[in-house]
C-alpha cells in the first residue's frame, strides 16, 4: 500500500516510555492472523475490568474519534518486538506516530506497515503539545515525499527519514520481493562461505 | 598495523551480502529461532507468495510463550493457545522446519533462547535472530542478536536475510568485582537504573572489563538478555576460556577437528586493542548491591537497601509525572523503603533467569527453609533439559520441600500469556526482565530482581536483602 499526504488532527498522549504491552497487552498476542487488533489498542488503559470504556482516556473521548495522528511522550515503542503493536495501531485508524524517539523494533516494524513514525526535536514536540492544549482541534498535514509536517499556521516542520524506508513507504515496496530478487547475490555469499 | 575493529564490526563486515548506497545493508541471517506468537503471520505470508523457507536447516522453532507450565499430559485449556500451537507444529511441519515442541522432541523443548545455547546452535560471530526483542540473550557468546517483528520473520524464512540499517556501537565498561550475595540480574539493573531505558536506542553495546570476564556463560547470558531494557536492540560479550568450556561437547557445536578450527576463528572476534566506539557508559561493581525495581520500567531500580524516589525531587516535568504515575500503580509512597514490603507472590524463571545456575542460587537460598504461607512461588525452569538437569541434582525436591511449585518449561508469569499470571493488586518479587503495568498480569505489580534476592523474599514473605541469610 503507498503512503499518500493526509491531514488529521491529533491525539495527545504525553506519557513517556508507553512500552508495547501497554499498546498491545500480551494476552492478545495469541492470535494467528492481524485482524481486530485494533479493537485492543491501549486496552488496559482504555477499558475496565468489565470491558467498558473508562471515560477519562484520550481514546474514549468522542472527539478523538476518526483521527490518525498519535502525539506521544519520549521513547515510544519500548519492550517487546511484537509487531501486534503497529498493527493494533494501524487496525485503529493511525497513519503516523509523532514522538522525540521511538525504540528501535517499533520503529521498524512500523515502517514494515505503512505507520510513519515522526521524529521531532524537544521543542516542536512541546510546541505540538502546547498546540493541542489550546485548540483539541488543530490538525497537521503530514507530507511523507515532502518530508514536513505543517502547522495550522502554514509553517511547515521537517523531519528526517532514511531515504530506503520513505521510497518503499511512498511506493508500496514490497521489501521482502526485494530482497527475494536477490537471490543469486544471496546463493553467491553462501558459497563463498561454504555455508 | 591493520585498522584495529570491534567485535560488532567484524560479525557485521562478515555477514553483509549486498550494500546499495543509500541502502540499508542486505544481512546474512546464521540462525533463526522461531517461537509460535510471533511466527503464525509470517508463514501465512510465505504461503501467500508461494515461497518455501530458504535454509530450513538454519532455522529451529520451540513452543514457549503461550504453553502451559502445568503436566504435560494435560490437554491445554486456552484454545487460543492449543490453536498457535497446533498451527505452529504445521507450519513447522509444511516448511521442514525443526521443532522441539511439547509433542515433537519434547526433551529440548524450553524457552527459546534458553535452548539455543543449550543445544550448541547459538555460535561466537553468528548473526541471530527471533521474534522476540530478548534475543538480546544470545549476544553472551559474541554472537551479533536481536529481536525482529513478523514482518522480519517473514523475510528472513524467505530469504535468509534482513535489511539492516548499521546500528552505532556503545562500550559498557563493568570495573572492579562484584560482592557477595550480588550477582549478574544487579549488574543489568544497575546499569538500566543508571542511565535510562532509551540510552542504548540505535546502539549495540558490548559489555567489557573485568567484572563481565569473571562471569559464568549463563551470568552473561542474564546481562546481555536485558540489553533491550536498556534501549540496545543486542548486547555482545567477546567469546573467551569461558565460552568454549560452556560449548564443547553441546549437539550442535563443531566436534573433532572442526572444533579446534572454529575456536581459532571465534578467537580472532574478540575487539581489537584501539578500535573504537561510538559512545561509551560505565559501572563500578564494587559499588553495587542487589538491586530492585520500584517502578513500572526496568530503569525505576535502586538499591535494595534504598527509599523509592519522591517525584517532587524529580526536576524534568514529563520524568515527574512517569514517577508518580508509576508509585500509583504500584501501591507506592514515595521515600518508602521496599525491604520489608510485603509480597504475594515469588516467580523463579525466564529466559532472564530460568538457567540451571540460577535455580542452583535459589534452591541454595530455599535449602532447609519454608516459602512463608503468605507466598505463592513459582519456579519455572527455562527449559526441559534444565528441568531434567535440575532434578538430577534434586533441586526439585528442595523447591517443593519449602513449598515453591515446581513448573514445567516456558515464558509462564514473565509474559503472562498462558495463565500463570498475577492477580490484580498483588505484589511479585519476579526473576524476569519487564516490570511493565500488567506484565505479569493485569493490575499485578513486579519488583524484578536476581534469583538470590527472590528466594529470599519468598521466604520472608516480603521483599528481602538475602545477604542476611548467605
């Protein structure tokens, strides 16, 4: 699938660190296949023991609803590599995560699913926050071929991406046929090493 | 003189099959270990594409994440689970992939990265990989590991090989000895609790000095296991005396001539004097002592003997609030000691710590004393072999003389996927590596630390300094 432009408004979660047990709770890992992941995204923030919604998390406030931009706290991603975690992301409706780091495994994973994971510097990032705070409605562009983020105010916001990722997100590589093409470079670096 | 390199750059120079500029490096894959959670999607894929698994003989599946600890004549009650399972014993089956299931080869049967070293596959200078981010583990042996998604999953069945960015390197220099009663699991927190839960993030470390050379292999195996807990997707130590005797003789490990040959090579792996790394952390294991976590991270740890942290002294705005939301969850008051903090549960086993040597630490501490009523503990060996091993020795026998249950191999209450778990509100004293909110369980709140520090716990009923009972 290729990554286009879109422009969404934002839900705000400021907590650092959110590891990929809270994104995805291990007990929905036992899954064979992708589907409804969505459904448990956050869930042991965003339900109760019963299974009702609680109120006061950002996902259950009707006007999040429909939005595909995560603004999240330092070093998201942490933990377990399950790729449940991008997927039960991406099951919910979100197309990018913006945060000043995100663990490694996340980061890949979520590239590998067409979820875009935005860099920024400290202060955009609490510039972004503040920007929430006053208007829950403000929206960003977000331009993955531009490589930018614009703000309501029209200024836009570069961010950085490796060139390899942003063309197979932009083109929908299949990164595995790409490598699969390979195959006599593959079958020449086993003979070599009589492996 | 030849360019001096590191450990890491030797195993990565060696493995690179193409590199297109601009491009990340297209990485020969030496071993694949496959476990059934993160694996089901990824056959499904190579089915969808009509490819077959391109070196079968370089990949080995076990069961362990969701398999129950209980007998293993008794039919498994999730259904969920029973389907991963199943579905993973065909896919082994469709792929030619070997399988050391509860039903195929049930003797080798463990967690996964209890059982490669085990069994002689995990190698000095391989590059590793699994479906899951503690592969980190493997590193012990010099061996370039790390967890990958389904997605890598896929393309590393498919063609035996990942796309890989060059991660940058960091030192983790451990000076001086470590003092009785403090063992490897301190090092790892100590370290995490010192610098953070991101500060290894795009980096491998490597772990040198003196205290990291005194190690046994399964001690280096508990410090390089928790190398994600400290951002570092793989940890390595140089392949050494230690290493080989840890190996020789092990199934899969070269015998004979090919032995000989093969330590010469993995001799040349260890980093070259004046090579150097991109950044560089340090440790005093003079310093240390046992170590415990208070938190909802594996960095909120301290000194067994210390006061939880008050996130009023916390000066970073989004820090202070991460603090106070963690002693919410964890029931806890700020300038609180934990010694003495009264616990419900004791979990013993993991790939961090489920190894013979640590059920001997335990069962050294268990000897000749009762698990207080107030305590459920668990000892859960890292694999059949372990739990075989251990019961030649009757560790089993000391476990259930002081009252621990005496479990059957598996990932059980560290990831809390197969019904051991937590219930909501209790305490554990656990040997596993993420203290995560609902890790082990939902609403069950972990203080991580060494086996030593567990069994002693679990006989005070409340979190205990085991240097008072050794």
């Amino acid at each position: 699938m290729k990554f286009t432009a879109f422009t969404s408004q934002l839900v705000p979660l400021p907590s650092e660190n959110v590891d990929t047990d809270q994104i995805i709770p291990a007990r929905f890992l036992k899954v064979t296949d992708k589907k409804g992941l969505g459904d448990n995204l956050f869930a042991d923030w965003r339900y109760d023991s019963d299974g009702a919604p609680k109120p006061e998390f950002i996902l259950n406030q009707p006007e999040m609803r429909g939005r595909h931009i995560l603004l999240a706290g330092d070093n998201f991603g942490c933990g377990s590599s399950r790729e449940h975690a991008p997927w039960a992301l991406v099951g919910y409706g979100f197309r990018a995560v913006i945060s000043t780091s995100f663990a490694d495994i996340f980061r890949n994973n979520s590239l590998k699913n067409g979820l875009l994971p935005i860099v920024v510097d400290p202060d955009t990032h609490q510039q972004l926050f503040s920007l929430v705070q006053e208007d829950p409605g403000a929206a960003l562009a977000v331009d993955l071929a531009a490589q930018t983020i614009t703000l309501p105010d029209g200024r836009p916001v570069p961010f950085p991406i490796d060139g390899f990722s942003k063309t197979c997100l932009l083109n929908g590589v299949d990164e595995i046929g790409y490598v699969l093409n390979m195959s006599d470079k593959i079958e020449a670096y086993e003979a070599a090493r009589g492996w | 003189m030849d360019k001096p390199y590191t450990l890491f750059e030797k195993i990565w120079a060696a493995h690179v099959v193409a590199q297109e500029p601009d491009s990340p490096a297209v990485l020969y894959i030496d071993l694949h270990l496959v476990h059934e959670v993160t694996s089901p999607q990824a056959f499904d894929g190579l089915r969808r594409r009509g490819a077959k698994a391109r070196r079968p003989d370089r990949t080995f599946a076990t069961m362990d994440h969701g398999i129950p600890t209980t007998p293993r004549d008794l039919p498994i009650a999730d259904p969920l689970a029973a389907k991963q399972i199943a579905q993973l014993e065909k896919n082994a089956e469709d792929f030619g992939i070997p399988l050391y299931g509860i039903r195929n080869l049930p003797d080798k049967q463990g967690i996964v990265h209890v059982i490669g070293p085990e069994l002689g596959l995990t190698q000095p200078g391989m590059t590793i990989v699994c479906g899951d981010s503690h592969t980190s583990t493997h590193g012990a042996f010099g061996a370039l590991a790390f967890g990958i998604g389904t997605s890598e999953v896929e393309m590393v069945l498919a063609t035996q090989c990942l796309l890989q960015r060059r991660p940058r390197t960091m030192r983790v220099r451990v000076d001086g000895r470590l003092q009785r009663g403090v063992g490897a699991k301190d090092v790892i927190l100590g370290l995490v609790a010192k610098y953070g839960i991101g500060a290894g993030t795009g980096h491998v470390f490597e772990y040198t000095g003196p205290a990291i050379r005194a190690l046994s292999m399964e001690e280096r195996m508990t410090v390089c296991n928790m190398s994600i807990e400290g951002g570092a997707r793989a940890g390595l130590i140089a392949p050494d005396e230690t290493t080989f005797g840890y190996m020789a003789g092990r199934e899969f490990a070269p015998q004979g001539a090919a032995w000989d040959k093969a330590v010469a090579r993995w001799r040349a792996l260890a980093t070259d004097d004046g090579a150097l790394y991109d950044a560089e952390i340090s440790l005093d294991a003079d310093g240390l002592e046992p170590m415990i976590t208070y938190g909802t991270n594996p960095g909120m740890g301290m000194k067994i003997t210390g006061r939880v942290p008050d996130p009023d002294r916390v000066a970073d705005l989004s820090a202070r609030n991460a603090l106070a939301k963690a002693l919410a969850y964890m029931g806890l008051q700020p300038d609180q000691a934990l010694l003495g903090h009264p616990i419900d549960v004791v979990f013993i086993g993991s790939c961090t710590n489920g190894r013979i040597a640590d059920l001997r630490q335990a069962a050294g501490v268990l000897k000749g004393r009762t698990v207080s009523p107030r305590v459920r503990a668990l000892v859960v060996p890292g694999s059949a072999q372990v739990k075989r091993q251990a019961e030649q020795e009757g560790l089993d026998r000391i476990f259930k003389a002081a009252g621990c249950e005496w479990r059957e191999a598996g990932c059980s209450m560290c990831i809390a996927m197969n019904g051991d778990e937590l219930a909501p509100g209790q305490y554990a004293v656990s040997t596993s590596n993420r203290n995560f909110e609902g890790r082990q369980g939902k609403g069950g709140r972990t203080f991580l630390a060494s086996p030593l520090t567990a069994a002693a716990s679990a006989v005070a009923g409340a979190v205990a300094d085991v240097r008072a009972l050794i």
